[in-house]
C-alpha cells in the first residue's frame, strides 16, 4: 500500500524504502534490504508529498528519528 494515497499496488510497481543503520531513508532498489519498509506508488503527486511524511515515515518505520531529506531523489 501507498504511504501516502493509500491505494494498493502490485509490489513491483512501488518503489521500497528503508532505514538504514544511521537512520537515514535510503531506496530499496531490489526490494533484498533488510529491516521494515515502507512503499510509495511511482506517480509524481505522491512521489512530491512522500519526503514531507516524516512524521508518518517514522511510524511506519518504528524508527523515531529517521532522517528524510526535503530534497529527496528517486531514481525511477
């Protein structure tokens, strides 16, 4: 499911994201990372909207002080 519409969609059309050991976001380009992820569909709205979710990343990821940059780059 979308982090931030909420639709669901086929794994592999979603991009994966995981905190890594210092906290930080980082993509899950092979979905192999290990650890909790999270999923956002590939459109750019949600794509725009996914860095400024901090607060429902941290959640998601039961990791309270993920590190998400404003500026952050997807690599479609």
């Amino acid at each position: 499911m979308c982090l931030v519409c909420r639709r669901r969609f086929s794994k592999k059309d979603m991009l994966r994201f995981v905190a890594d050991e210092k906290e930080s976001l980082c993509q899950d380009r092979k979905y192999r990372l290990k650890g909790r992820g999270v999923y956002c569909c590939r459109t750019e709205e949600c794509l725009g909207c996914f860095a400024k979710q901090a607060q429902r990343l941290a959640k998601s990821l039961r990791c309270p002080g993920v590190k998400v940059d404003i500026d952050f780059a997807v690599e479609l």
